[in-house]
C-alpha cells in the first residue's frame, strides 16, 4: 500500500487584487503558512510520496516566500516531486533554478522524465512548462513502460484538446499505462475521473483567492494499493470565500444578513449580494452592525426601486415633485444605462429627503 497527497495551485504571493492593499499583505503573509500546513499533514498521515501539478507560485515570488517552502518541503522527509506550472514555469530565472533540498525534485522540460523509486515499487512521470504557455499536450505519446512498477504522472494542464495551457485528452489519459495522474491547473475540485486503467484528478487550490473560488479548498490524500486508487478530500485553508445573494424585498436587510451568514464565517471572506425591491439600505448602518462577524465582509446594494415608488409621485409634497420631474426623465429615456441613473438619482435624493445615509 502507497499513501501520497497531491496538491496543486497554491499560487503564493498572489496579488489579491479584491481586498485593500493592507488585507491582500496579511493574506500573502498567510498563504505561506499553508505549504507549512501541508507538511503537517504529510507527517501526521504517515504519507509516502508528496505530488505537486503546478503553479506553487504567482509569478516571481518573494525571497522570503521561496524559503518557507524549501523549509517545509525539507519538513516532509519524503520524496516530493513537482511540476511547474503557467504561472510558475521553469527556467534559468525561476526559483526552481536553484538549490533545492534533497528529497525535492523538480521536473524541468517540457518532455516527460521518468523517475524509479523501487524502494516503493513506484516509478514517476512529469514534465514541465518551461513558459507561460504549452500548446503541445505534455502527455501526448507517453505510455508507461510494464516493467512491474505502478507509474504515477504528475502535470499542470487542463482537459480538452484545444487549450494553450498544456491540453490533457481523455485518449491521452487512456493510453498512458498510469495508474494515477496528478493533474493541476484546474482550481475547482474534480472527482476523480476513470480513463482507461488511469484514474486522473485535480485537487482544485488549497485556499481560494477571490471570490471566484468558492467554498472549502484543499487537496487530496490518495492510497494506491494493488494498481487501484481511492481519494480523500481534505480541507487546508483558513479562508473561504462566499457570495451569498438574499432578497430584501418586504424584509429588514439586518434579519435577511444574519439569516444568510454561514455558521463559523468568523475566518472568511464574505460578499453579499443584496437583491430585491428597496427604496434605500443604510450601508454603512449594516456595515458597522455585521463588523467582526467574517475577517471581511462586502456589502453591495443590487436592489431595484420598490414598483409602487412611483405612485408616491402624485403626493404634494416635495418628495412628489422630486419623483414627477424623475418620472418624466424615465420615460423620455432612450437607453437602459441612463434609465439605471435615473433610478439612482430618485434612490439618493429620497435618501437625502428622508435624512436616511445612503452609500
């Protein structure tokens, strides 16, 4: 029996482009800690054999950074093998160029390197990106010799056979002789998939990044005995990601948000999509009440006006006047961006009429 892990995409040092500039250097600080946290689970499953299909880094990484994960790879205390990604492809000025520790190796063409490790009947197989793209499917004509060891393939691609991103075909796959193929690139989890004798899987990221990667992330703890391979997902990251959309129509938004905020959000990234028919939210009102309930919480009004807004228009009063003079300005309206305006305009005047602070 062969216990491993694969993970793949952690893609450290990324910009975090979503969060304010002191958020996105507290999230770098962190996403170091992960490959750290990897280590810790590599020893506490009694792990053989560590896989990584990928995109460790976002680009040129900082020194710094470069250094956490040689220590922690150091840490494993088994045999690591890596396949650099499009983000992070190989060459004379990517980390990977240096000194690396001893039980790390990494795959640095662009052709597939077989590597024996007979101590546990396993042979591995990978290739590299050796720039930000790879038009030629990296798997494409392998097969794995049958020489009574199990193979195992570790590549950054994606399935398909028009991509520039290393295309990986479900023929491919088949043909190979592998009994697993540690995929990344991909960072929504998939299930593992069968083709052929091969069983082939993407991790997804260990942690999302924005709010695009949703949900739990992690990687895969895989045992490999006699050819055959079952997985197990486990979580690694600190942070998830949420976009929750609620409906505010008819209802106090305060109640609407603590009914949609996930239980133990304390650590997570949360944006929530107000929906529905108001004639204004107090942002900054919901903003201080939810404050500490998620490490952050976005807050975006995508409420239209109530359909009966304009039925107020008839009242004398100021408010009526105001709506008249905006009704007709709808009306007369040609495109829907300047009908969207006016919308607006009646949202923020009521606002100031009614002495409610409007964001």
């Amino acid at each position: 029996m062969l216990k491993f892990i694969h993970a793949a995409d952690f893609h450290l040092d990324s910009a975090f482009a979503a969060l304010p500039p002191e958020k996105a250097a507290e999230r770098r600080r962190e996403q170091r800690q992960l490959m750290g946290r990897l280590a810790e689970a590599v020893r506490a499953w009694e792990t053989d054999l560590v896989l990584l299909s990928g995109d460790l880094f976002d680009g040129k990484p900082y020194p710094e950074t470069v250094e956490a994960v040689k220590e922690a790879l150091a840490e494993m205390a088994v045999p690591v093998f890596l396949s650099p990604g499009n983000h992070d492809p190989f060459g004379p000025e990517s980390p990977y160029a240096g000194d690396w520790p001893g039980n790390v190796h990494i795959f640095r063409s662009a052709r597939m390197e077989s590597v024996p490790l007979r101590s546990l009947g396993v042979m591995i197989h990978g290739a590299a990106f050796t720039a930000p793209t790879q038009e030629a499917g990296l798997l494409r004509g392998f097969t794995a010799p049958q020489d009574g060891l199990v193979h195992i393939g570790v590549l950054h691609g994606e399935l398909g056979q028009e991509s520039v991103y290393g295309p990986v075909t479900r023929e491919d796959i088949a043909a190979s002789g592998l009994a697993y193929l540690a995929l990344g690139h991909v960072h929504k989890r998939t299930e593992p998939l069968r083709f052929g004798g091969t069983t082939a899987a993407w991790p997804g990221c260990p942690e999302g990044r924005g709010f695009d990667e949703l949900g739990e992330k992690g990687f895969y703890a895989g045992v490999l005995q006699d050819g055959q391979v079952t997985l197990r997902f486990v979580p690694l990251g600190r942070h998830r990601y949420w976009v929750l959309p609620v409906d505010v129509t008819g209802r106090d938004a305060a109640e609407v948000i603590e009914s949609a905020l996930p239980a133990g959000a304390e650590g997570d990234l949360c944006r929530i999509l107000l929906r529905g028919e108001s004639s204004g939210l107090d942002l900054n009102a919901l903003q201080r009440r939810f404050a500490g309930r998620c490490e952050y919480l976005e807050l975006r009004d995508e409420t239209i006006l109530p359909q009966n807004l304009w039925k107020r228009a008839e009242e004398d009063s100021l408010r009526g006047l105001f709506l008249r003079q905006l009704r007709e300005k709808l009306e007369s309206a040609e495109t829907e961006a300047e009908r969207e305006i006016i919308r607006q305009a009646a949202r923020f005047g009521l606002a100031a009429l009614e002495g409610r602070d409007l964001v």
